[in-house]
C-alpha cells in the first residue's frame, strides 16, 4: 500500500479510535503515563509563570506615544496625580522655613564672669576713689544719653563708696557671684545672638536649633526671642534681681544691683556661630518630609484630546489614571481576568500540542525536547511584554522565535506557534490589530524565507525582507486603523524594518548555539561537515579506497535525486559520505575494497559472513558518536540499509541448507536482515535507493540506458514491496521522480566514448 494512502487509514484509525466510547478513560490512561504527565505540568507550570510575569491580573495600558486617538480620551474614576509646580511651592516653602543650626560656645560669658570679679575685687578692695578706680567705676554705671545729663563726680564717689561698703560686707562678693551665675545659667545654656547672626539668618525667623560646642548630638529647638542680645539684657535685669534679691537688706537695689546689670549688659556678646553644613543637611531633611502635592481629576474629565498625538503631559495622565483604575479593580474582576488569561494559554497551548502530536512527535517523544520546545516559547512571551514600551521591539523575541522554530523544526510549526504566542502578547501588553499584523507580517515573511542557510550573511538577508514586511505592512495597518500618515507614524514604521534587521544579526550570531543546543543540521554546517578534509574521510580513504569512491558516487546520485522531490539534497549528499564508514573496521570484507588477493567470505559460512557485513551499520554508528557526528549523519548511517536483506548470503545458506537435508539446519531470513531501523525521513530513503543501485549498477555488463532503467525499477519496487519506504514519507509519485533522476545520474556516469583506433586494436 503506497505511504500516503497508509497516512490517511492510520489517520483515519486514529479518528475512529478517538470517536469510540471510553476515550476519555483511555486519555486519562495515558496522561497517567510519567513523561506526559510530565509534559502537561510543565505546560501547566508555564501558563502559570506566564500569568505571574505578565502581571495577568491586570488589565494592560492600552496606549503608547504618539498614538492618535479618534476622539477625546476622559477619566473612568476620580484620581490624584502629582502637582509639580505645587509640590516645588511647598518645598520652596518648607526649605525658607527650615531651621538654621548653630553652635552655641560659653566660652566669652565664663571669660566677661572672669572680668567682672576682676573688676568687682579692684572696686571693693580700693582704700580711695582714685582716678583710675573712677574710670573703672565708670563702667559700671549707665551712660547718659547726653553729656549734660552725666552724673556729677561727688554723686559718683557716692554711689561708689555705697556700692563698695555693701559688697566690702563678708560673703557679699562671693554670693554676688554665684548669683550672676545663676542669672547668667539660660545664655550659657542656649547662647546669645547679636545683630549680624539674626541678618545671616536666611531660613525660619522664629526658631533655630542650638547645640553646645562639642556635643553635635545634643540639640535644641530655641525661640529666637529668647537668644537675642536685646531681648536678653531684659531676662538678664529680671534674673539679677530674682539671684540677687537676698543681697538687698535695707538698701536700695538700684544702687547696689543696677551697676552689676549695667556692666554685665554693656559686655553681652554673641555665643553663636553657623554650622552651615549641619544647615544644609537640616533644610534638605526639611525639604523631605513635605508631602507630594497632589492635583485631583474626577471622573469624565479629558484626560487627552482625540485627533492629537499622544505625548508629554496628556500621556502621563493617561498611565496615572490607568495605575489608578487598576488599583481599584475588585478582586472579582481581578480573578476572572487572571482566569481568562490562563485559559487563553491552555488554549494556546492545546492547539499546538495537538498539532505536536500529529506533525511533530519527535518534540514529545522526550521530556527534554519539549522543554527545549517549551521554554523559547515562554521567554519570547515573557520577554516581547518587559521590553519598555518606548523601544517598541515586540518584533524582535516574537520574529526570533519563529526563526527558531523554523531552523530546529518545520516552517508549519514556526508559523503555528509563532501565531500562538503573538496573539497572547498582542493581548498582555494591549496593542490592537495595527502591532499584531506588523509582527505577523514580519515573522511570517522571516519563517518562510528561513528554509536553506547556506551562508553566513543568509539570516541577515532574510532579517532585510522581513523590515520590508514590517515597514510596508506597519504604513498600511496604521492608515486602515485611523492613525494619520505622517513622519511620525514613518518613524514608527523605520523603528519596525530596524528592529527586523537587527533579529537577523542576533540570529546570525546564534546559529552556531542553536545547532548545538537543538542538535540540528543547517546547510552551513553540512557544506562544512562535507568537507573532504574532514578526519574521518581521510581515515576511509587510506583504509577503505573503494568504499570511499562508492561514497562520492552515492552522494552525487542521492543529492540529484533528493532536489528532484524537493527534499534537501545537502543533507543525503553529507550524509552519504559518511553511511559506509564502518567498513572501514574489516574493509577487505567488502567487495569494493578487495584485490586480486581472493574472497575473504569464501572461507566463511553465510551466517558469518553475513554478520560482518551487517556489523558495518553498527561500526558507522559507533564511529560517528565517537567522533561526534550530528544525529541526523548517524540516522543515515543506521538507516541506509533499514531491515533489507543481506540477499546474497541468504540464498548461499538456503542453497547449502536444500543441498544438504541431512543436516537439518533452518534458514530464518530473519537473521540475515539489517537490524533497522527502516529509513525515517524522505532524504534516508532517497539515500536507500542511490546506495543499492550503484552498488548494483557495477554488474551491469553493457550498461546502456535502457539496462540502468530497468535495474533501477526493479530495485525501487523490491524495496518498496518489502515495505522500507513505509515510515520514509515518499509517495508514490517522488518514488517515480527519485527513479528517473537516479537513471539519469547513472546514465551519464556509463555514457557511452567513441572508441580510438588504438584502443580498438586492444
């Protein structure tokens, strides 16, 4: 039955079985199985991921920069959005309200303390009102605010002797001056400020901070009432008279207290110096703890005008208003969002899984390839919604996916799953129908022309097409969705074409990992597998020359007839040079490297012989892995022969068996097959056939072209009615054209010469 018409029964079959009663039962039995259980949680663990990396719950912003839209855009909700010139008011305000900080130093009141007992001592210790005592007394006494009104010298040297007679009494000056101490206790304390302090003073007029000198961390907050130098000559008068009153006895206080004010207030002086880093750093803490100034929107106002292109202030408004509606959002709404989501990736991902299971098996045959599959899929999902939104390069992990897809599997499944993950970003970040087209076009137009990498600059070319697709298509999808042709929405455009570009150049460069990571085959890395230098073609040269030579036969004749069907004729060509290198183990065992030394299988029993010759299949396979051939090259070499018969020996040992009943041996055709497996994909088949015929063609006596064809038939059909072909994927119709380009092939390799004259005569 020809390959295709099985496909269609075993499609069929599968249908029936599906359509049965009990099919869930045995679905279930076989989601049961370990592997694909294994599959469904990862796939499951995925859609979960997804759903946390891309914030599912809520809904995405739906505009972007310089997006037009076709009318004005209002609030769904009361919200509040910072007020910047408002906030720079208030901080302005609080930074001239700010405290100032300064270091209070003692030091001058102890040193005016040291000089008034100096002065009090020479005062009350003097036997006479000498001229000097007078100048000193002087000092003590309030100056007039005229010269005619300054006191007479004998009322001088009264309240002088008055003064010094009190004080003169023991115990007067000592209790003086623990009083003055005590009134002078406050601006110790906190310091005192002169006049040229308060003008410095840029920050709050009627508070500052105060520390001692020497103890920075001890601070205090002081009216600035309190630190003046006028305002504290008043505190000082009431201080001295509180400190002094128990001095007073019968005499009059003003005669004996206003003289130790009038000297201390004549000598105040500031305590007071800036600390201007400490300021600073006081003003900035000030600064910081005023809140943000917030300007309040309610609900339906415009928020952005329709038929103007979003940008500055209309498009902040815009994301703070959706920050604000997506805070707000109930948990209901929340719930049911994330679980669409999650159903969108399950949808997703059954419909590509049912695709795998049909079209691609070899992805779910292993846990291991599908998570090679699997996890592409969900960080180019994953990271088209990071990218920032003002770089606009969803194209890129989008369209390097796809090219992915193509390069490892099949332009089907690229163009399949790369629509999938499209439509769920397309759907997480918001972009309507303009973006979806756009990338489509871009990645479509990528993965298609992804099929033959023969050069290096190859995915570069195809990044350039496909920033034509992009360009073109994002100019026209942006027109029909209403936005305005104009140099903006062509930048938007060249941003797509340049973005495609670029993921030609990353692919470029990561071609090499992909070969290596995926274990497939581009046309860069056969033309340099096929190199002749390669050491293990050497090695089948100098042991095996005739095998070599059927090699290069082989691989011509497979690479024509590969082109014909459309197949890749690269790949049966590499792969021919290399399928007979295990004969390379025993190659006199092989006809085509045997000479004139006689037949080592003539001293063999078939069963013997037959096993070396099998044992080549294995020996290639061997050798391959060791020298680390890619498993497409090995699948040739275990495959080229599939589960033919090793004919020759087989009848030798049915000849010998019927010639010899009496020994009662069987023959089981069994043993003298290939262990398989048969040819699995169109190119092992093309190889299959190429391999048998030019081995067959060499015993043709006169090979003329109708010979060729007619050994080339039969060979084909005997192959093709042992069943080798049944799991290839030829039809019928590529059997006809692989046969008629292999005759050709052979035809011109045994075309006919005119005979010379010389050679006639031999």
């Amino acid at each position: 039955m020809p390959p295709h018409i099985k496909s269609r029964t075993r499609s069929d079959h599968v249908s029936s079985i599906v359509l049965k009663p009990g099919a869930a039962k045995r679905l279930l039995q076989q989601l049961q199985r370990p592997e694909n259980a294994a599959m469904v949680a990862l796939t499951a663990a995925a859609a979960v991921i997804l759903w946390m990396a891309t914030i599912s719950w809520e809904p995405p912003f739906p505009y972007r920069e310089d997006f037009v839209p076709p009318r004005d855009i209002v609030s769904r909700i009361d919200f509040a959005v910072p007020d910047p010139a408002g906030d720079q008011r208030a901080r302005d305000a609080a930074a001239a309200n700010a405290r100032t900080v300064y270091e209070n130093n003692p030091e001058p009141l102890e040193q005016m303390r040291g000089k008034l007992q100096s002065a009090l001592n020479g005062i009350v210790g003097a036997s006479e009102f000498t001229p000097k005592i007078a100048e000193a007394w002087d000092d003590f006494l309030k100056a007039p605010a005229a010269p005619d009104q300054a006191l007479p010298e004998t009322e001088k040297k009264r309240l002088y002797e008055k003064f010094r007679t009190f004080y003169a009494k023991e115990g007067k000056l000592t209790a003086l001056e623990q009083g003055v101490a005590a009134a002078l206790t406050s601006f110790t304390k906190n310091g005192l400020m002169d006049n040229n302090d308060q003008a410095e003073n840029k920050g709050n007029k009627a508070e500052v901070i105060v520390y001692r000198k020497g103890e920075p961390d001890a601070r205090r907050t002081v009216s600035i009432s309190d630190l003046l130098i006028a305002q504290a000559r008043n505190n000082l008068k009431k201080n001295l008279e509180i400190e002094l009153s128990r001095l007073q006895e019968e005499e009059s206080s003003a005669e004996v207290i206003d003289p130790i004010y009038y000297w201390i207030s004549s000598n105040l002086r500031g305590t007071l110096s800036k600390n201007e880093v400490a300021t600073i750093a006081e003003r900035q803490a000030t600064v910081d703890k005023v809140e943000p100034v917030m300007r309040h929107i309610p609900t339906g106002e415009s928020l952005a005008k329709g038929g103007v292109p979003l940008e500055g202030e209309p498009l902040k408004l815009l994301r703070s208003e959706h920050d604000a509606y997506c805070d707000g959002l109930p948990l209901t709404k929340q719930l049911w969002r994330s679980l669409s989501i999650v159903g969108m990736f399950i949808a997703l991902a059954t419909l590509s899984g049912v695709y795998l299971a049909f079209k691609s098996p070899q992805v779910l045959a292993s846990v291991h390839n599908f998570l090679m599959f699997l996890v592409p899929i969900a960080g180019a999902v994953a990271l088209a919604y990071w990218i920032d939104d003002a770089w606009r390069a969803e194209l890129v992990p989008l369209m390097a996916l796809g090219m992915l897809l193509s390069i490892v599997y099949r332009q089907e499944l690229a163009l399949l799953v790369s629509a999938c993950a499209m439509l769920a970003v397309v759907f997480l970040v918001g972009e309507g129908l303009a973006t979806y087209v756009t990338i489509a076009a871009a990645t479509a137009t990528a993965i298609l022309m992804t099929v033959r990498i023969r050069s290096r600059t190859r995915l570069i070319f195809v990044g350039v097409w496909a920033a034509i697709a992009a360009f073109m298509t994002q100019l026209g999808v942006g027109v029909v969705v209403g936005q305005p042709l104009s140099m903006r929405l062509l930048e938007i455009a060249a941003w797509q074409a340049g973005w495609a570009i670029v993921t030609g150049f990353l692919m470029t460069g990561i071609l090499p990992f992909i070969e290596k990571s995926y274990g497939v085959l581009t046309d860069i890395s056969l033309l340099e597998l096929g190199d002749a230098a390669d050491p293990l073609l050497q090695e089948l040269v100098r042991r095996a020359p005739g095998t070599y030579n059927h090699s290069i036969n082989v691989a011509s004749i497979a690479e024509a007839a590969a082109d014909a069907i459309g197949a890749n004729g690269l790949l049966a060509r590499v792969g021919a040079y290399f399928h007979d290198i295990g004969k390379m183990m025993k190659p006199e065992y092989f006809i085509e490297n045997q000479s004139g030394d006689g037949n080592r299988h003539a001293s063999l029993l078939p069963a013997m012989s037959t096993l070396i010759i099998i044992a080549h299949v294995k020996d290639g396979a061997d050798l391959a892995r060791k020298h680390k051939l890619p498993r497409a090259i090995i699948d040739f070499i275990e495959q080229h022969h599939g589960t033919t018969l090793v004919e020759y020996f087989y009848r030798e040992a049915s000849r010998r068996s019927e010639s010899d009943p009496s020994s009662g041996e069987e023959v089981d055709e069994s043993s003298y097959r290939y262990p398989g497996p048969k040819p699995q994909t169109k190119e092992a088949g093309v190889m299959m056939i190429a391999d048998m015929i030019e081995s067959a063609s060499r015993t043709l006596v006169d090979p003329t072209p109708a010979r060729i064809e007619n050994l080339v038939e039969e060979l084909t059909m005997k192959r093709l009615l042992d069943g080798q072909f049944d799991e290839s994927g030829l039809t019928l119709s590529e059997l006809r054209k692989i046969q008629d380009s292999v005759t050709k092939s052979l035809t011109a390799v045994y075309h006919g010469r005119v005979k010379y004259p010389s050679q006639q005569r031999a």
